[in-house]
C-alpha cells in the first residue's frame, strides 16, 4: 500500500469576521519528503495556510489531514509530526536557549533530551549558545533558534513561513543547504516565500497563491520550462 500523503487538504477555506475570505477552497496534497514552495504575494493567504494545519487558525470549512489523519478527527496527536518556524520570535525572551528546548520539547510530549538538544544546536551552528539567554542573541541567532525549536521534537513535516525574509546572505545560504539537508533525510518541507528565485533554488513543486486562491501547482522543472530556460538563477555559493 503506498503511504498517504504528508499534507492533504481539502476544500480548505477560511474567513475572518463575517466577509474577509482568507483562503478559499484550497486543495492540495503534498508528498512524503518532497519540498514543497508556496508562492504568493503579501496577504495571499500563505500564513493563514499554515496557521490552519498547526493549529493557529480555526479553519471555516473544509479538511486537513497529515499522514492521513484527520485533523477534525484528532486534532493533537497528528500535529506531534509538524514543526513551524514562525515570520515572529516565539521564544520567551528570558529563557536561556537550551531552555527553550526542553520547553518545546515538553510541548510536544518528549521527555527533555539533552543529547537531542546539543545536535540541532549544533546543527543550526548554534553550538556554545546553550546557556544564553535569548534576548541577547543577534537576529541571526534568533533565527537559528526559530529554526531548532521547530526541529528539536524531530518532526517529519516541517512548514517554514518566508524563513529568509529580512536575513543576511551567509544565513539564507545556511537555511538553504540546511532545507535540501532535512529533505534528504525524508523530513517533508512546506516553505513560503514572495521570491520566484526561492522557489526555484529550493523547491521540487511549486504552488502559487494569490488572494485566497491556489492558482496554480507545478512541478518545478515543467514551471522552468514554461518560464524560460534562460531563466537566470540567483546562487549564493
Ligand atoms: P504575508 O506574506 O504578508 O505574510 P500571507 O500570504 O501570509 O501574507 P495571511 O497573513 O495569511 O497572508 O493573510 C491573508 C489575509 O487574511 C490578509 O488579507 C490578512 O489581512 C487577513 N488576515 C490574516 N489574519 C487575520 C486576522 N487575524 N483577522 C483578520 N484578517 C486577517
């Protein structure tokens, strides 16, 4: 039998107050280990997307189903395999970063694993850090720290909301590679981003939204194709 999709929605459609329909009617189904890039422009409805699969967002209508399993139906323990990195620093600003953690860690109903903790630290180039208080990191590390709090429960689909909005070059190469790392392990990848460019550096299908709507899904080779094999690439090695 060949496994369910990742991600599975259906219908998806979401309106704030009694008009403003956020999304509308979105359908898509998002494979095991591929990475997945939702284009669109600001208030396309990208964020509201993700917000109503990790919980964030009360849907209006529709179904949302990860590895198969209906949201409607468990809306917690299916969400134990999701990991968000948010646009927005979501850590107390008090805590140290090892802290941080152990509290995520705890949020998703793991015991605190400290040899877990070292590794995305070490990963995410955060090594050392692990007693400092995260107010008093750069934006940079605080980004990293977004990136390894969405990680430390060892999620298996990943959504990264715009990572690379408002970063430096060194760390936009650095999530870069750390993504097609992740995707290479078989963590399935949703990110969100306003820049073709992105998408194409990083994504093996692409959605397009705009206002609501899922317009289009593309593999991202026939896209190339359709936009032009000349089509100049932003690289940043
Ligand atoms: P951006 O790229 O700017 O982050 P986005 O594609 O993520 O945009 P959303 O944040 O999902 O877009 O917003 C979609 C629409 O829903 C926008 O028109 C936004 O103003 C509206 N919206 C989002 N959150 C709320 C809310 N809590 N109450 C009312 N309207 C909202």
């Amino acid at each position: 039998m060949s496994s369910p999709p990742a991600l599975e929605l259906k219908g998806l459609t979401k309106t704030y107050g009694d008009k403003h329909t956020a999304l509308s009617d979105v359908s898509l189904s998002i494979r095991p280990g591929e990475i997945f890039a939702l284009l669109g422009p600001n208030g396309a409805g990208k964020t509201t997307l993700i917000g109503s699969v990790c919980g964030l967002v009360k849907k209006t209508s529709g179904k949302v189903f990860v590895f198969g399993q209906d949201l409607d139906e468990d809306p917690v323990r299916p969400r134990y395999q999701v990991g968000l990195v948010p646009q927005e620093i979501n850590f107390d600003p008090f805590f140290t970063v090892a802290e941080s953690l152990y509290i995520q860690q705890g949020f998703y109903g793991q015991p605190r694993d400290e040899a877990r903790v070292r590794e995305v630290l070490t990963a995410l180039n955060l090594q050392g850090k692990a007693n400092a208080i995260t107010r008093a990191l750069s934006g940079g590390m605080k980004r990293r720290l977004l990136i390894a709090k969405a990680l430390v429960h060892k999620p298996k689909l990943v959504f990264l909301d715009e990572p690379t909005a408002g970063v430096d070059v060194e760390l936009r190469r650095d999530l870069w590679t750390y993504v097609r790392k992740l995707a290479a392990e078989g963590t399935t990848i949703v990110l969100t981003t306003h820049y073709l460019e992105e998408a194409e550096e990083l994504a093996d299908r692409v959605g397009v939204i705009n206002e609501g709507r899922l317009l289009l899904v593309e593999e991202k080779t026939q896209l190339l194709k359709r936009l032009g094999e000349k089509r100049l690439l932003v690289h940043f090695s």
